[in-house]
C-alpha cells in the first residue's frame, strides 16, 4: 500500500491552497490507477487542536512528543507515508502560523546520534528512510515565495523528504476565495506533479 500524507497550512476552507494540493491528489491517484492501493491522508491543520512548540529540550521516547493533542495522530502518518506533500499561504514573507507551528512540533524527529558522540543525545530515529515530496504556496501577485520555499525546504532536509518539485498561484484578488480554480497553468502543474511523484514512489 502506498501511503501519501497531504498537510494544509490554510485556515481557509476551499481555498487555492487545498484545490491545488486535492489536484496533486489526483494526479497522483491517477498515475498509480490500478497498480498499487493508495491510502491517502489530508490534514487541514486549522481544524486541529495543538499547542505550540515548549521547546522541551528532552527527548519524549518512546513517544513523538510530550503533548498529547492532535498532532499525535499526524506525527505517525509522517513517520510512516512514502510521500508528502505540504501547502501554504504566503504570511508576511513565510508560511502561515498553522503550518510554522506545526513545523515546530516536529522537532523531535531529530536525526538519531549515529557515531554516539553525544552521550546525552537519546533521540530515537523515527523516520525510516527518504522520501518524495512537494510543495504549494499561494499569494498575491507581489508576494515574496522564497521565505516559505525555504521554510519548508529546511523542514523537508529535517525529516527526510526530497523535495521534487512547487507550484505557485500568484492570485490577483486576494478576497476572493479559490481564485486559482481560472489558473489552469498551476492546476495543470499540480496534477503533473502528482503524477511526477507517483512514478518516483512506484520506482521505490
């Protein structure tokens, strides 16, 4: 079974952002067809209950985290998914509050201490191998992309993701919602992406 993980930074429902990543879905889904089941998971982090990084500073083995909120249940499909896919609005040159906060939280998929030169590093190593991936960012037509491309490349190289690939929506009318459903040179760039992706995990 090949598990594909979706994560939404959006608060907004129906947004750009959550078309362009449902139309990365499809042409996913579409180029593995028949092959291989396809579990696939969409989470709207606006819709979940979490707090914000405490930066603990202590391993919480052999849990992912020391809180018990919502994220508990995305932390093992991040652990577990052969491929992940993230999105966000462009907020003051980064991503959205939603998705940085959740980024935080995933700090404690540290990289194990493989030469033991840290005798207190007792992290354990909770993503077992690379994976594919890729990203959506949506903003006006003078947005500034490369702060989030950068964010969520470094959380990518953190947890083990290869990133293969972005597609932008530039939106002239920030108020109105979904306004990249007339952009169909980035829903055709995310249905090929989707496809792109799907190759590389059925190479696997």
């Amino acid at each position: 079974m090949i598990k594909l993980l979706i994560i939404s930074g959006s608060p907004v429902k129906d947004s750009s952002t959550d078309i362009l990543l449902k139309e990365i879905e499809n042409g996913f889904s579409g180029k593995v067809g028949s092959r291989e089941e396809i579990q696939s998971s969409f989470y709207k982090l606006n819709e979940l209950n979490y707090i914000a990084c405490q930066a603990c500073g202590k391993a919480p083995t052999p849990a992912y985290c020391f809180f018990d909120d919502d994220l508990i249940r995305v932390y093992a499909d991040l652990a577990a998914c052969d491929c992940l896919v993230v999105g966000s609005p462009i907020y003051f040159d980064t991503v959205s509050g939603q998705l940085k906060s959740f980024m935080d939280r995933c700090n404690c998929f540290r990289p194990a201490d493989f030469n033991n030169t840290d005798p207190d590093h007792d992290f354990l190593k909770l993503i077992p191998r690379k994976r594919p991936g890729a990203m959506v960012l949506v903003g006006g037509e003078r947005g500034y992309f490369e702060g989030a491309r950068r964010t969520i490349a470094g959380f990518f190289k953190w947890i083990e993701v290869t990133n293969q690939g972005m597609v932008i929506h530039m939106s002239d009318d920030f108020h109105r919602k979904g306004a990249v459903r007339d952009d169909i040179t980035a829903l055709t760039q995310a249905r090929e992406l989707g496809a792109k992706l799907a190759v590389q995990v059925l190479a696997r």
